[in-house]
C-alpha cells in the first residue's frame, strides 16, 4: 500500500480523466491520496473530489504564487471548507522566491503563509509547505510561527545540513519525482540519511514526472518509482519504504482506517 500525499487531481490535466487516473494508481498499489487544493477553485475542487471518493482526501490553502488579488471574503470563504470531514491538512502554503522577485509581494507571500500557519494551528491540523528558493525565509517563519500539529516540507529540495533544521522543527520531509532523476544529486543524498519515520512519499502529479518518464504528464500511478528508488539508495525494500511512509502520513494527517 502506498500513500500519495501530495497530488493534484485536482488539476485541469487529470481531473477530466479521473476516474481512470485512480484505477491506474490502485493497481500500481495507492490506496490513498492526499489531493492539494492552492487557490479557491482547486481547493474547493479538492474537497468535492475527498467527498466523493473514499480513498481521497483534501488539503485546502493558498500557494504563495494565488494569494495575489485574492478578496477577503475568497479567502475566507476557501478556509470555510474546513468543516467538511475530509479535510486534513493546510496546503499547499508558504514561500516562492523562484517566481516572485519584488520584495513588497515577497512580504506579501509571508503574511498569508503566517496567516495559514496560524489558521491550521487554530483548527488542530498539519500543514503542506511549499518552499522554492526561500529557505532562510522559511524555515524562520517555520520557528517563529511553529505549526503545533506537524506538516511536510513537500517536494523537499534543500541539503542534507538543512534537513537537521527541518526535523528539528518536528517536520516531516516529502520526497518525489526528483529523486529519480540520473542527475538529481542533494535529492538522493538527502534520500539516504533522512529517517524512515519522518519521510513522505508524494507525486505532485501532474508535475515533476519521475524517471524514465520524464516529459509525460505525471500520475499517482508513478508513485512506485519514488519508492523503488529510495529503497535502492536506503538498501532496504520496497514493501518496507511503502509500508513505513504510508503509517507516517496516516499519523500526520491524523487518518484513521
Ligand atoms: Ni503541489
């Protein structure tokens, strides 16, 4: 069994295929998945999708890129998802340097991902952080705002000397298609000395498609290669990375079946 716990089939590229997108993954075995929601529509799209199918669930937020010319009241009315029993998680949230330059909308990316931390702690739940060239920003908001229920540092990026910080902060760490990747070196590095019991396994389908895939829209049902190939760099097996992430996100986001 193996937990997806961070995809978006939620997405234009999966969700008008869906149905069959699910089957797939299940016959590569994923029994679960974590569907992303990162602006009002696609976390609206992420509770529908939890509600209707039993081995979905939904995480609801604002992507630092989507919380530009956002109103109040889309805002607020997106947390309002909350109160659907599916929801288990805050995300995605936090920092993206790569694609915003400007210091005032940098500031302004801060104040919603403190904003969103605040909230989840509010409602007792994780949250899924997304962090893209903006790691001192970060992981200074991350100690000065902690997220009381946990979250995930989703699609990790950062070097094995930053992961000690991130653990210390009680987060987990979530690796994907990048790992596979024949030139991705920190990734496996970080695959090697990361411990089992604080390591997610995710797609963030329909991107970052693993090796020998790359170039083709990406599916839970890859999934698979992640794992095989952090059993390989941590010379353990397969069933046993599956098993072990699958327990670790079932205790993050608090599922319990
Ligand atoms: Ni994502």
């Amino acid at each position: 069994m193996m937990f997806d716990s961070h995809c978006h089939l939620n997405d234009e590229a999966l969700y008008p295929r869906i149905d069959e997108v699910i089957n797939d993954a299940k016959k590569t075995g994923v029994s679960k998945f974590l569907v992303v929601g990162y602006n009002k529509e696609s976390s609206e799209l992420a509770v529908k999708i939890a509600s209707k199918y039993e081995e979905c669930y939904a995480a609801i937020g604002f992507h630092p890129c989507d919380i530009f010319d956002i109103s109040e009241e889309d805002f607020l009315s997106t947390m309002n998802l909350i109160s659907n029993k599916k929801v288990v998680a805050i995300g995605e949230i936090g920092l993206d340097y790569h694609w915003e330059k400007e210091e005032s909308r940098r500031n302004l990316q801060k104040e919603y991902f403190i904003r969103q931390i605040e909230f989840a702690n509010e409602h007792h739940l994780p949250i899924s952080i997304h962090n893209r060239e903006s790691n001192e920003d970060c992981l200074n908001i991350l100690k000065e705002h902690k997220p009381l229920f946990g979250g995930v540092m989703h699609c990790y990026s950062g070097s094995v000397e930053m992961l000690k910080t991130v653990l210390d902060l009680g987060l987990h760490i979530s690796l994907g298609g990048p790992v596979t990747f024949t030139n991705a070196k920190t990734p496996k590095e970080v695959a090697e000395v990361v411990p089992l019991e604080k390591l997610l396994i995710e797609t963030d389908c329909p991107y970052l498609t693993p090796h020998p895939h790359r170039g083709e829209k990406n599916e839970p049902k890859y999934i698979c290669l992640v794992s095989e190939e952090i059993a390989r760099l941590k010379d353990i097996s397969k069933k046993h990375v599956d098993q072990v992430t699958y327990e670790n996100a079932c205790r993050l986001f608090n599922i319990h079946e």
